[in-house]
C-alpha cells in the first residue's frame, strides 16, 4: 500500500514540474515578442503574433503532458498501481468470505448451545413438576408392575423367602400397617416381623404404622407394591374371617 500511494504522489510531482519548465519557456517567448514589437514599432500587428506565440506554447506543453503519460515510467506505474488494486481486492475478498465463515459457524455454535440449554430446561421442569406432585400421582405416567404376596404370621428370616424374591434391594422402603385397631397380638407380630427383615438385610423398615378400617378385611397378612415403590404389609387381627 505504501508503494501504491508513493507512484500516487509521484505522478502529480512530475507533472507539475514538467508544466513549470514549459511555462518558464512561454515567458521567455512572451517577453522575446514583445521586445521584438518594440523594435519594430508595429502596434496591433504585435499583439496578434504575441497571441499566436502563446497559443503554440500551450499546445507545445500538452504535448509534452501527453508523452509523459504514454512514457515507459507512468505507464510502469500505473502497472503497479493497477496490480496493488487487485491485489487489494483479493485480500478484502478473502477477509469477506473468511469473516461470513467465521460468522456461521458462530450462528451454528450458538443454535447447537440454544438446543441444549431448552433439552436441559424442559428436563429439569418435567423433574421438577414430578418432585412436586405425590409419589401416586407422578408415578402414574410409569409403567407399574403390581406385586402381591403373603407373609407368614410367625415370620422369620428364612419363611419369607417370597417377599425376598420379589424385592431383591435391600434399601426397599418397608411399612406395616393395620387393618383395625391394633391388639396386642398384632403388636407382637409387627415386632415380628420387623425383626425378620431386619435379618434378611431390609435396612429401610419403617416403626411407624397406619391404621385402617376397610369394609373387607382379608384373612392373611400379605404385601403390596406401591406406586412409588415402597412396600406395605396389611396386618389385620388374628381373629380375621
């Protein structure tokens, strides 16, 4: 670029020099008419030739312009001027096209962030709305598998072999409820049957119980899967028909 403005600023430089030279020489044969009029002594017809003399200075000059411009040197820098402008060219191409790649891979970046971060939103939300729903309400959309079994009344570690079978994790979630209010009987078989869990290697057997009062009362102590995956056992009265 320093090259391209250098012959730039050359070119006028000559030019003006050139002009200077010629000028100089159209005084001189200015003032040499007029001294050659006085000589003379002829009035009007001096005027006329000093006219013509100027005239031909300028078109003498013009000529002189026009062969500079044709001369091998302007013509070489107009060459290098004329390269530099392509050359240019060229370079603010090549930073278009490199700057509209650079672009779209920005806008993909930013589209492949944007999917992730909705994918992660509505993620989480649905997490979040099922926290705050009831487990028997948010497992609905589950597909639930029931389980049903009985446990003997004198349970031990080795007679509930069925419970065992069917809930492997030992971190199952275990609670005894009652079906009516509790006697001591039932209160003695609950202690039962904690221990028995207890040794089977069941670590979340809950203490606490509910008690019910359904209008049919089954006969044995059985179990039952829950909807949020915890167990209950239904101990009713001994005396239970």
């Amino acid at each position: 670029m320093m090259e391209k403005m250098k012959y730039r600023i050359l070119i006028p430089v000559v030019l003006l020099f050139v002009f200077a030279c010629n000028n100089n020489d159209m005084q001189r044969t200015t003032d040499a008419a007029k001294d050659s009029t006085a000589a003379t002594g002829s009035g009007t017809g001096g005027v006329g030739s000093s006219k013509q003399t100027d005239t031909s200075a300028i078109a003498n000059i013009s000529k002189k312009i026009e062969s500079i411009k044709d001369s091998p040197i302007v013509k070489k820098i107009d060459n290098v001027v004329q390269k530099a402008d392509e050359k240019t060219k060229a370079v603010i191409k090549d930073v278009a096209s490199t700057s509209k790649k650079v672009v779209r891979k920005m806008d993909s970046t930013i589209a492949a962030k944007k999917d992730e971060l909705t994918a992660a939103k509505k993620e989480n939300t649905a997490t979040t709305d099922e926290k705050l729903l009831p487990a028997s309400v948010a497992d609905n959309t589950k597909a639930f598998a029931p389980k049903y079994g009985l446990i003997p009344r004198d349970a031990t570690e080795n007679n509930i072999t069925s419970f065992k079978n069917a809930f492997p994790d030992k971190q199952t979630l275990v609670k005894i409820n009652f079906d009516a209010e509790p006697d001591a009987e039932m209160e003695a078989t609950k202690v039962l049957i904690i221990k028995a869990m207890k040794k089977a290697g069941y670590t979340n057997v809950s203490d606490k119980s509910t008690i019910y009062h359904p209008t049919r009362m089954p006969k044995d102590i059985h179990y039952e899967l829950q909807r949020d995956g915890s167990v209950i056992i239904w101990l009713q009265p001994a005396t239970a028909q």
